[in-house]
C-alpha cells in the first residue's frame, strides 16, 4: 500500500511543473476572457489557499484571471476519457467541485502527464462547466481505494464538443 503523502511533498510535486502550467496560459491567453478580471494579480500554493479556495493542488492568478490548475500523473487522456474533480471527503469538508459550484475559478487548465513534463492539456471555461455538468457527469462520487475521498468523472469527449473547452492539446481521445 503506498504511503499517503503530505502537503509539503505534494507541494513539492505539482511545483515541478509550475512553469510549464504557467507557459501554457500565456500561449494561449488570447483565447481568454479578460472581461472577468476584476482581481489584483497574486499567486497562490500555500496549504491554506489549497484547503480554502483551490481546485485542487494550486492556483494562480493570470493578469487578474483564476485559473484553477489540476495534473493526473503517469496516464493519458485516452486512458479513460475523463477528466475528475474531488466530489466529496470522509470529513464532510468542502471539496473542489463545491468550490468551483460556489462560483471559485475562472479557468481550469486540466494536465496529464509525468512528473517531469506535461504531455497533454485541456483549458476549460469554469463558467460554462458550471452550467453543463450534468450532461458532462459520468460517474458520481466514485470513493477512492483509502476511503478520504471521492471523486466525479466527467466525459471528456462531451466536453471537447462545446464552449466549455477553450483549447485542447490531447493526443487520442476516442
């Protein structure tokens, strides 16, 4: 059984990748809405920012746009031709998917890839998943092997057919 790991390791792991995140955004920031930039530029990675505001590992704040940035290691799109957000957790505390319900997040850049490199992408509208995950809902609250916590898959091929995607770097997806 493997070790579960602390925040300072996972840390530690998404930061790796923090400047390829970063370099997608701006190579494809024209294709944003900056009519949603209301915010002062910042950029948040601390445990707090993580357990209180975030999608997942981390986010940061593009020229006042929240991008929520999530990464799924050593697979592909292809794999299951999904894309998952934490749904619910053992502790009853609020999960991404309430966040991003909540209204949280502009932008979610979705990875796949190893721990050393990004090998494909999705930048997704949050405004439009808001409005269209139902129709995108594969599997609800599937509770992971540990029992902490449970995920939502969605379909990604439906996602690649509407507004929601914003652009899309995938290699198979069938």
């Amino acid at each position: 059984m493997a070790l579960l790991q602390t925040y300072p390791q996972l840390r530690t792991e998404a930061d790796k990748l923090l400047r390829n995140q970063m370099e997608i955004i701006r190579r494809y920031s024209s294709r944003l809405d900056f009519s949603r930039a209301n915010r002062e530029y910042s950029f948040k990675v601390d445990e707090i920012a993580d357990i209180e505001q975030n999608t997942d590992l981390f986010y940061f704040e593009y020229k006042r746009l929240r991008i929520a940035c999530r990464t799924r290691f050593d697979i592909s799109s292809a794999t299951y031709n999904d894309i998952t957000i934490r749904s619910r957790l053992a502790t009853g505390s609020p999960t991404e998917i309430d966040k991003i319900n909540a209204g949280w997040g502009d932008y979610m850049l979705y990875c796949w890839g190893t721990h050393d490199n990004i090998d494909e992408f999705i930048i997704i509208d949050l405004v439009e998943f808001r409005e269209n995950q139902e129709y995108f809902i594969k599997i609800r609250d599937k509770w992971n092997d540990d029992g902490r916590s449970a995920f939502n898959s969605y379909d990604l091929r439906k996602i690649l057919k509407t507004p929601c995607n914003i652009v899309a770097h995938l290699k198979d997806v069938s």
